[in-house]
C-alpha cells in the first residue's frame, strides 16, 4: 500500500512539474527573447553557475539513460531532449519509467533505476 501511494505521488508531480515547466518556458518565451537578454546575462555570475549546474544535471541523467536504456538510439533521442528540453523531458522519462509499473510490483523503484537485464 504504501508503494501505491507513493508511485501516484511521483506521477502526479512528475506530471505536474512537466506542465508547468512547459507553461513556464512558453509564457516567458512570448515575454521575452532570450537572445535580446543573452549579453546581459553573460556579465552574472550566476548565469554561469546555473549553466554549469544544467550540464552537469545533464550529464548525471544522461549516464544513467544510456544505462538504463537497451537501446542507444532510444537512449540518443532522449539525451537530446533532455538537453533541449531541460526538466520538462526529464520529468516526462522518469514518469514514462512509473508508468511502465505493472499494478503489484514487490520492488517498484528497483524496476525504475535498474536495466531490465541487470535485475535478478
């Protein structure tokens, strides 16, 4: 029961958080051109600091799909929209991953992180 609860509040805010994030990247994107403000944004420091954080996010998430994923065309497609897409695509694989769960698995976040292969 208590995996239940949990799995539905990992889709929810999965779900959740994907939508806003498209909102959010819209909705500024019709506010502002990123490329207008790009010069500006170069001169603070923690422009730099979120930039290097994103990538490194990126890279931690890419490992991981080129793990978990068997196929490396599949696992390509999705590092590329984690690159473009930033948490939004993020969100949407881990919640892809949840909704593979079949009903009553004994160890559901073992099936979410691990290969199908690499599980016992």
């Amino acid at each position: 029961m208590k995996h239940k609860t949990t799995i539905l509040l990992l889709k929810c805010l999965l779900a959740a958080m994907s939508l806003y994030m498209t909102y959010l990247v819209f909705a500024t994107s019709v506010k502002s051109n990123l490329w207008d403000v790009l010069p500006a944004l170069n001169q603070e420091p923690w422009f730099t600091t979120t930039i290097l954080d994103f990538y490194f996010n990126i890279t931690i998430i890419s490992l991981w799909t080129l793990y978990k994923e068997k196929n490396i065309v599949t696992a390509i497609v999705w590092i590329i929209a984690f690159v473009c897409l930033g948490s939004i695509a993020t969100a949407l694989y881990v919640l892809i991953q949840i909704l593979k769960l079949k009903e009553n698995e004994s160890s559901p976040f073992e099936k979410i992180l691990l290969r199908k292969d690499a599980r016992s």
